[in-house]
C-alpha cells in the first residue's frame, strides 16, 4: 500500500509540474509570436536600408554610358542598349524604393529629445524624395523606346513636352527632398550621437561625384554612390545592433 501511494503520488506531482510547463508554454507563445511580429517591420527596414545603396550603385554601373547630359546624348545612350537600359531603371526604381521605405524606421534610433525632431523631418522627407525619383525612373522606358522609334528631334522634343509640362513640377520638385532629407536625418542622427558627424561629408561628397561624373563613367559614379549612401547602410547595422541588444 505504501509503495502504491508513493508512486501515485509521484505520478500526480510528475503530472502536475508537466501541466504547470505546458501551461507556461501557451502563455508564452503569443508573447513570442507578438515580439517577433514586432521585430519584423525594423528588420525589413534595416535590410532595406542596406540593399538599398547597392541597388543604387548597381543601377548607375549598368547605366548605358552618354556622351553629355544633353537630352539628345541622354536618350541616344538608353536607345542604344535597351536590355542593359531596363536593367539599370529596374535596379534604380528598387534602390529608391528601399531607401524610401527603410528610412523611415532610422528616427526610432534616437533616444531622447536631442536631435529628434530633425531625424523624423529628414526621414519624412528623404522617404518623400526616394520614392519620387523611384517613379521618375520609367521615363528611362519610354525615352528608350522614343529613341529608337523616333527621328532624334522627335525624341527630345517629347522629352521637352514631359519636363514641361505644367503639373509634373508636383512630381519631380520633390527632388531636392533626396538631398536635404539625408543631410536633416544624419545632422539628427549626429547630435543624438546615433551615427559620426563623418557621416555628413561622405553623403555630400557621394552625391558631389555623382552630379560630377554622371554622364560616362559608370564605374567612378557606381564608386560615388557607395561612398554617398553608405551613410544609409549605417543605420540598417545600427537598427540591427539594437535588435540584438534587446534580445
């Protein structure tokens, strides 16, 4: 009777502590789901904002090389290869689409009020600016096509249509945002001590070579943007270190 009773009883509590595990199994797995639900949206962010300048960098080494930035050289150079034409669009709209979307997650960096209020209008408006410039690229599809369906006068002279056109400065006079976005963010970023004041004149030297050397040299403006937008990388590994930290 009392090697039953004990074994019984080890049985119950055996039973029991399973129970109380089990239990706590259950509490803990919405807990888990929703933590890692939470961490999707920075992740993605973080891979965005890394992706992003590689994209962008890829997409000027594939540009087809012009002879000027004349309108004329412009679309000569897209019509002359029109496969290696729509590589590049694709990697450019893609690089400004992750930009965009990844850019958007840098502000929550900062902790405290220094520098705050500058990374969220940098953010918003480079967010604005990447996003703009992402649809600006199927312009590189249609001139392509103008280039080789049309005389060249034909071609520039729709291209001079597009730009002229009344309401299109609604679309592409966001453009300056790209610029004064990143160089807000990273002054933000700086001040709350997120990311090096270095960061700043690497953005401003990028884009200084890209403005330089964009018409016929793929390789150096490919380098360019690498330099220039490696700020952006940074704060994709920074968003990443503080997910880690939290763990």
């Amino acid at each position: 009777m009392t090697s039953n009773s004990s074994s019984s009883s080890s049985s119950s509590s055996t039973s029991g502590v399973r129970a109380e595990r089990a239990a706590e199994r259950a509490a803990e797995r919405p807990a888990d789901r929703s933590r890692r639900v939470a961490r999707a949206l920075p992740a993605a962010a973080a891979a965005a904002l890394i992706a992003g300048p590689v994209l962008w960098s890829l997409g000027m080494y594939t540009s087809p090389p012009a002879d000027s930035m004349a309108d004329a050289d412009y679309i000569a150079s897209l019509a002359r290869d029109t496969t290696m034409t729509q590589v590049s669009a694709l990697l450019l709209h893609y690089g400004n689409l992750a930009i965009a979307f990844g850019v958007l997650a840098a502000p929550a960096l900062v902790r405290g009020v220094r520098g705050a209020w500058l990374a969220v209008v940098g953010a918003v408006l480079t967010a604005i600016g990447f996003a703009n410039v992402s649809g600006m690229v199927l312009s590189d599809w249609w001139n392509a096509s103008a280039g080789r369906a049309l005389t060249s006068e034909q071609a520039v002279e729709l291209f001079r249509g597009f730009k002229e056109a009344s309401l299109v400065w609604l679309w592409d006079g966001t453009e300056p945002f790209s610029l004064i976005g990143p160089i807000l963010l990273l002054v933000g970023l700086a001040r709350a001590g997120v990311l090096g004041w270095w960061t700043i004149g690497l953005f401003v030297a990028g884009v200084a070579g890209l403005m330089v050397f964009g018409a016929g040299a793929p390789v150096l403006v490919a380098a360019m943007v690498l330099v220039g937008f490696s700020p952006f990388a940074l704060m994709g590994v920074r968003i990443l270190q503080r997910m880690r930290l939290a763990d």
